[in-house]
C-alpha cells in the first residue's frame, strides 16, 4: 500500500511538473524593464507574507545580515517600494512595510500568475471544474490543517 502511495505521489509530482514546463507564466514585462535587484524583490516578498516587520525578522527571513537587509530595505525607501515607521509599542524599533506602490507591484506578479492559473482551466467541462474544485478543496484542507507545521516564527 505505501508503494502504491509513494508511486501516486511520484506520478502527480510528474504530471504537476508536465503541466508547469506548459503554461509557465512569461515575465511580464514591467518586471523585466524593473530595477529591482533579485534582493530587493525577495525582501518585499517577505513584506507580502509576513506584513509589516522589523527588521531583525527580515534579515532572518532572508538570511542574511542584519547590515545587508538594512541596505536593501534603505534602496526600497528611495524608490518608495517600502516605508519604514516607528514601532508605537518600541520607539527605539522601526517596522518596515510594503508602500501602496510596492503593494501594486507585488500584486502585478501575483495577477500574472493567476492569469496563468486560469488558463489551466479553460476548455473544462463543468464536470470536470466539479472535480478541479474537489480537488483543491483538499488540497486547501489539508494545508489549513498543517499551516501552523515547520512555518517559520
């Protein structure tokens, strides 16, 4: 039974694989013409998931140096990606946050993914979306079940 587990597993694994090598999402464009640098990019991420943060648990996130993260975080300021303030409960701490701008820019590559999404599901009949829906309903349950398991805190 479990190598029939094992296999189901190696075999949805493949097929996600397939279908990714398919339809993987093109760059968009204002992502290319950006003058983000790839650090840059992955500290607003860390903004998008975790929210507001000092920077002690950006540094962390990203692991690297708190000098590092600081220089990054001091470059997103200047081009108004990401605005820094005042903890209200610590004045001596700063919370970094995404800005309206850096909002809007992360939610351009998150739409440039669903759109990608979407075209996974063009062409189903309502029978088989029934059975798409099923299925990440699963899929969702079983994450909401596990989402406290090996998160990062």
């Amino acid at each position: 039974m479990a190598q029939r587990t094992a296999d189901g597993l190696q075999y949805i694994l493949k097929l996600a694989e397939n279908i990714y090598n398919m339809v993987t999402p093109g760059i968009p464009k204002d992502w290319l013409s950006s003058d983000l640098t790839v650090a840059q990019l992955r500290v607003m991420l860390v903004l998008h998931s975790e929210g507001p943060s000092r920077m002690g648990a950006i540094s962390s996130g990203l692991d690297v140096a708190l000098s590092t993260a600081t220089g990054i975080v001091d470059n997103l300021v200047k081009k108004g990606l990401v605005a820094r303030e005042a903890d209200p409960n610590d004045r001596r701490a700063v919370i970094c946050r995404l800005s309206p701008e850096g909002q809007e820019s992360i939610n351009r590559l998150w739409s440039s993914s669903r759109f990608q999404m979407e075209k996974l599901f063009d062409g189903l009949t309502d029978e088989e979306l029934e059975k798409a829906a099923e299925v990440a309903q699963m899929l969702f349950d079983n994450v909401s079940r596990n989402s406290g398991k090996g998160k990062r805190g």
